[in-house]
C-alpha cells in the first residue's frame, strides 16, 4: 500500500505546512502595509487577506476529511470538486485586488470554475438519485408531468422519464460549455481593446453581448436546476439538498449577480473614482469592490459548505482501507467530465438535427417511396419474433446487430461503480454483472 497509516499524519501535515506559510506571508503583508505611499487599496487587501487566512483552513479541513473518508468515489469525487470552490474564489480575488491591472484575467479564470461547479453539482444530484435508484427513469415515467415555473409556465411539460432527465441535465451543462466559451472570447476582446468591460449601451463594444449571453445560459441553467429539484426533491430528501442548493446558489449565482449590481453602480455614477486608491477609473474601483466582497463572503461560504456536504455520512470504519495515492488521483482525475462534454455536443447536434426539416424525400431505391427510417420501425413483438432463434442457431447477423446496440448504450460511471463493488461483494466464482447482465465465469 502506497503511505501505510497516512490518515493519521495527512492533516497534521497539511497543517503544519499551511501554518509555516502564514507565518513567512503575513510578515511580508504587514511590511507591505507599512510601506511608505502605499494607497488605501493596499489596507484593503491587508483586510481581505485575514479573511482568506481564516477561510482556507476551514476548506482544507473539509476536503481532507472527505479524502480520509473516501469511502463513496462515485459521489465524494464531486463533493471534493464543489469544496475547492471556496479556496479557488478567495485566492483568486485576494490576487486579483493586489494586482488590479491583472484582475480581469484572473476573475475569467474564477468564471471557468465557476462553471465547472455547476457541472459537478449537478452530476453529484444525478449519480446519487442512480445509486439509489437504478430504476429512475421508469420510477419518473410513472409520475404526471411537472408543471413549468414563472415565466413560462404556459408552455406544455416535458416528457417525464429519461426525456426529463436529458433536459435537466443538458440545459445545465450548457452553462458549463458556454461560460468557458464566452470567458475565452472576453480575453481575446480585452486583448483587442474591444471589451469595453461595464459599457452596458456601448453595442459597438462586446461586454453587453456578452453579457446578455452569459446571463441567459445562467439563468436557463437555474431553472433546470430547480425543476429538476422540484420533480426529485422527495428522493433527494435523505442527502438534505436544500442546504447544498443555497450554497451552490449564494457562492455562483449571488456572486454573478453581485457583480453586475456593482458595475451599474460604476456605470450609473454612484460608484465613483476614489483618489486614495489610486485606480484608474470607477470601472477599477467597482471591480476591487467586487473582489474585497467575495474575500469576506468566502469565509461564511467555508463554513456554510464544511456542514452542507459534510464528511461524517461517509465515515465507515468497516469499509476497505483506500490507497493514499489513488485518493488524491482520484481528486484531480477529470476524465468524466470529458465524457460528458462530449456527450453534451452530441445531445445538442442531434437535437438540432430532429428539429431541421428533412432535405431527403422517398426512400433510394425502393418503389413505395416510404423512408428507410420510416420502415424499420417495427412493433417490439414482431421483431422480437424475428429475431429469436434456438440456442444452436443463432444468426450471426442478430449477434453483431445486438453487439452493436449494446456499445451504443452509454454506461452510467455511478452505475459502474455500483456494479463494481456488487462483484467484489459477491465474489468472482460464480460470474460477473457487467451492464445489468450476469456473465457466468468459465
């Protein structure tokens, strides 16, 4: 095993580390606080760096109690990703108010997590709705439809089922593709001078596009994140979602919307140029303004995420020691995401392809003019008839057809990792469950 009895020295460790740095930084911060002509921002930063100090110990003591007890991957793996959050936040604006000429750079980068917890937080709902209910999508289908909220509430609802899932889940995830999108295409605008960052009637500059951009992916992304909440709220009880929910919320959306509120302040005049600060406009001014808020608000969402997704649900004393290494591998391994990148593009291409009229007309080849499409729908008796034959006569064309249709359907990682502990439960001898089918070991 790779660092036997590392539980017990890890957090002492880290500790210790983290204790070693604020001693040799905050020394540097108080002389640099005292420093002859420095301006007002630098005290500041000064205050803003006490409450990074306070609020990274909280985070780290989270993340390290989920890695000691990391006992749950398929669910902790997300949990850990929303929990860097907070850290990530506090030292990005911490960096981005001492050095105000670099801030637009560093908040995009904060923009990119941003999404990135969006994604997780929403696979984190879904892997633990299919752990705990493999059958969900037939458990949704029972169900009526649920009723769209205000605004929209005149629009007829979605089919329940895997169709209620998808959309939840990829009117989501589109906020995490589009975010990063339109972080990247401000920094080429900035880099172009052509961003215009806080010009709201400016539409030959790209800040109001953007803008409004951004806005309608986060918001559409909210309301999927509600109407999925409202459909599951009676299986996601047990895991108490409201608590994650608001946290979620207050550290993303609040944030965001904190931001636009301080820059209408700087565009409208109430937030003007302060001389003691030395920025150069009221644009620089709101912008610090943000990032010394979201130090201070960090501190609170530390401590709001340490008891929301707390650790002690997963300690399990009985549960198989986990390898050191692989624990923090499995913290950084992002390969699911991905996966459901990938999958996100192929959902959004082949619903633009459903709903782009059909160029083709008549079948190639056939007399009747009926669609090839068209005629392979078949009644599932009829082709279950069909395709049946005796044990010693099955066609190889049945086989490959079926083979095929098998490494179509994608694999739910969470339900993967069910499976997997199943087999490792029940033993190799008698066979293996690999994709809800029994494979009897020679």
């Amino acid at each position: 095993m790779c660092l036997p009895q590392w539980r017990r020295w890890i957090r002492p460790l880290v500790f210790t580390l983290y204790i070693g740095l604020v001693l040799t930084a905050l020394p540097l911060c108080v002389i640099e606080l005292n420093k002859k002509g420095s301006p007002a921002s630098v005290q500041a930063w000064f205050i803003a760096g006490l409450f990074v100090m306070v609020t990274l110990p909280v985070s780290l003591w989270a993340i390290l109690a989920h890695l000691i007890n990391y006992t749950n991957p398929g669910l902790q793996r997300y949990i850990i990703r929303i929990l860097w959050m907070v850290p990530i936040y506090s030292l990005n604006a911490w960096f981005a108010l001492r050095f105000p000429k670099q801030s637009i750079y560093l908040d995009t980068m904060r923009e990119c997590y941003e999404a990135y917890v969006i994604h997780n937080f929403m696979m984190y709902l879904l892997c633990y709705l299919r752990s705990s209910y493999p059958d969900l999508e037939f458990m949704l289908e029972q169900r009526d439809p649920v009723k769209h909220l205000f605004p929209i509430c005149c629009m007829p609802p979605w089919p329940m089922g895997r169709p209620f899932l998808d959309r939840c889940k990829h009117g989501v995830l589109q906020y995490s593709v589009i975010r990063p999108i339109t972080t990247v295409i401000t920094l080429i605008c900035e880099l172009l001078g052509v961003y215009g960052e806080g010009d709201f009637l400016r539409f030959d500059s790209a800040f109001p596009y953007i803008l409004f951009v951004n806005n309608m992916s986060q918001v559409w992304a909210m309301y999927c994140l509600i109407l999925f909440y409202k459909c599951c709220r009676r299986e996601l009880s047990p895991m108490r979602p409201v608590s994650k929910f608001l946290c979620v919320k207050f550290v993303v959306f609040l944030s965001f919307w904190q931001s636009i509120a301080i820059a209408i302040l700087a565009a409208s005049g109430v937030i003007g140029r302060v001389e003691a600060w030395k920025l150069e406009d009221p644009k620089s001014v709101a912008r610090a303004l943000q990032d010394f808020a979201i130090c201070l608000e960090m501190f609170l969402a530390a401590l709001a995420h340490y008891f929301s997704f707390s650790h002690k649900p997963y300690i399990d004393p009985g549960a198989p020691s986990q390898n050191c290494c692989r624990s923090f591998l499995s913290m950084w391994d992002v390969s699911d995401v991905g996966q459901d990148f990938v999958e996100h593009i192929n959902h959004v291409s082949n619903s633009v392809r459903s709903t782009l009229p059909s160029r083709r007309s008549g079948a190639s080849g056939g007399g009747d003019g009926a669609s090839p499409r068209r005629s392979e729908r078949r009644p599932l008796l009829e082709a279950a008839g069909e395709d049946f034959e005796p044990a010693g006569g099955a066609s190889s064309g049945a086989s490959s057809a079926e083979a095929g249709m098998l490494a179509a359907v994608p694999i739910d990682p969470c339900v993967e990792a069910a499976e997997a502990d199943f087999d490792a439960e029940a033993g190799s001898d008698a066979g293996t469950h690999r994709g809800g089918k029994w494979v009897v070991n020679a």
